[in-house]
C-alpha cells in the first residue's frame, strides 16, 4: 500500500468534503418528536385513564403528523414577513410565505393574511390516499357510491387524460372532506354523544340538540384543548348574510338543511396563539394559528371569521396539548414534551 501525506490544502479540502456529505445526508429528515411521529403514532390503543379531551387532541395531532405537519399562521393585515413569529412554539420567521386565503375573503371583520409555515403532503399525494379513505368510511356509509357518481360526471366533463388511468382521481377529489375528518377524529376518541356527518352544520345541529348549552358564541368563548371551532364557509350563498356569530347560530339552529362551514380541533392554547387542526385546509390535514387578543378570546378576521364553538365533554385537561408545533427546521419536541408532563404529572 502506498501511503501519501495530506497538505494543509488537501487536509481542508477533505474536511469540506465531509462536512458538505454530512449535511447533505442529515437534510431529508432530522429528528422529531417522537411522541407523534407518524411511525409511533399507532402503536398501541389509546389508555383508557385518558380524558375524551386528551384522546381527541392526540388523534389529530397524529393525523397531522400523517400530512408531515402543514402549517399556517393567520396575521394582522400589513404585518410585513419580517414580523416576529410566537416565539413559544418555536417558529422560524424565516419559513414563513405569504399565500392566497384558502377561502373567499369574508365581510365585516378585521383584515387579515394567511402565511404557511410549513408545507406537507396534499390529498392528492398517495402517501394520504388511504387516511382520507378511513375518514370518509367511517362518515358515509355510502362513500363508495358517492365516489362512483363523481367519477361518472367527471367522466363526461373532463378531457381525455385525467381519469382514473392517469391518476386524476383521489380520496379527496371533488369532494370536501373537513366535516369527514371531524367525524372520524371524535368517533374514534369515542365521543359516545357526537353523530357523524360529512357536513359540519350537520354534526354541529345534532350535538347542540344532544348536548344543550355546548354551542357557543365565540364572543363569549375562552378556548379549551380538545373543543371544535367553527365559521360558515365565506364566499357560498349567504355566507356573508351571517355576518355575526349569533347570525350563524340561529340560521344552523333554524333549519335541517346543511350549508358550508368548517371546523377545526383546539390542540394548544398558548400566550398568544391557539394553535388548532381541520382538515382539508389547504388539501391537507393542517395546523392553523390564530391570534388570541388581550383577554384571551379567538380573534375573528376575513380569514378566519371564527364564530361558534362546540365544547366537548367534560373540564379542561391540561393534559391535552402538544408542546410545540414542529416546523421545518424540525427542532426535537420530545424533550419539551418530557418536562412539561413532567410539571403536570400526566402519564405519558
């Protein structure tokens, strides 16, 4: 074997070489917290000692880790993309971008931007075909015929090359499936008083009948970890003739027939942000992050004109919560998990 000694110019040659391979190979995937990384996330049933509040903020923090965590964050119009993020979940201003609203922009209310934060899968990628599915299955007994019946007027109304053989047909194809997620994430954290519905003014009427006094004005709401919050659709036919919270209680409250809303899942409520988890937000299963204002309620904006709450069963559990909001920058969330049940003295 023939030896050579290394110059000071090859030795810093070398040294570059294995830092770039060493950073090119820790890219794709640094750690995560494991408590809700999408490979943990099942392994075993949820304990039975767990509040409804807990069961139901652990199974969408999963489902979110299943869409590799899409997140957005609502802010005050004119607040440059320099601004400083909520320093308490560890956000990165950097990450984020503004983007387009996600619905029609409602009337009546403060103006506000939405950035993402971080960009995950979309229901059109395979890697969520089958999570979409389950939502669905669990929401429509007739989900398969539902499917049939898209994909017959597709059939007529689209060009040659996007049908099935070209792949233009997904789980979540031209059909909403917010109010599908909802349903599943609560059946499934066994939520014996919620009845399923693929239409959240539906599940919202039912529960409000069931269950008196667990709808409420979001004036009047302190957010807890586990409740839904929810706003009719901007932008649908009459949307904006529910221009209050009680507009839209009484219109759900004053007909059987269902129109477009949405809904997410409470999962933190921080110093001054409430982080919470809808589906099909942005073609996803996304965390959202809304300003809270100084005593402590939801802000409204034409964003996000939250309007009325559903309180779950049961008081706040302080147990049910996530730590942080992982970002791109995929800062570790186990060991900030750790300490705060540590300090609660909630079982792992």
């Amino acid at each position: 074997m023939v030896t050579q000694s290394l110059t000071p110019v090859r030795l810093v040659a070398v040294a570059l070489i294995c830092l770039l391979t060493a950073t090119a190979a820790a890219q794709p995937r640094p750690p995560v917290s494991k408590a809700y990384d999408p490979a943990t996330c099942w392994t075993g049933p949820i304990p039975a000692s767990w509040s409804e509040r807990r069961r139901i903020v652990h199974l969408a923090v999963c489902e979110w880790s299943k869409f590799n965590y899409p997140t957005v964050l609502i802010a005050p119009a004119g607040q440059g993309a320099e601004a400083r993020l909520p320093g308490e979940l560890g956000l990165d201003p950097a990450l984020a971008t503004a983007v387009p609203p996600v619905y029609p922009l409602f009337k009546g209310v403060a103006p506000a931007v939405e950035r993402q934060i971080r960009f995950g899968y979309a229901e059109d990628d395979p890697a969520v075909y089958d999570r979409i599915r389950a939502y669905w299955e669990l929401t429509d007994p007739d989900y398969a015929g539902r499917i049939a019946q898209v994909r017959r007027f597709a059939d007529r109304q689209l060009p040659l090359g996007r049908g099935e053989s070209a792949g233009g047909y997904y789980p979540g194809w031209w059909t909403a499936w917010s109010g599908a997620f909802i349903s599943w994430t609560l059946r499934k954290a066994g939520a014996a008083w919620f009845e399923p519905s693929p239409y959240h003014t539906g599940y919202l009427r039912r529960a409000a009948q069931r269950r008196p006094g667990s709808l409420v004005l979001i004036d009047a709401y302190r957010p807890a970890a586990g409740d839904l919050i929810c706003f009719p659709r901007p932008g649908v036919a009459a949307a904006n003739d529910m221009p209050t919270p009680k507009a839209f209680r009484d219109r759900l409250l004053s007909t059987t027939t269902d129109f477009p809303a949405h809904c997410d899942i409470v999962v933190r409520v921080g110093r001054r942000y409430v982080t919470s988890i809808g589906g099909n937000t942005r073609n996803a299963v996304t965390a959202t992050l809304t300003p809270l204002d100084r005593q402590g309620r939801l802000t409204r904006s034409n964003v996000r004109p939250w309007a009325l709450a559903l309180r779950v069963e049961g008081p706040p559990d302080p147990c049910a919560r996530i730590e942080a909001v992982p970002t791109a920058d995929w800062k570790d969330q186990a060991a900030a998990r750790r300490r705060g049940l540590a300090r609660t003295g909630c079982p792992g």
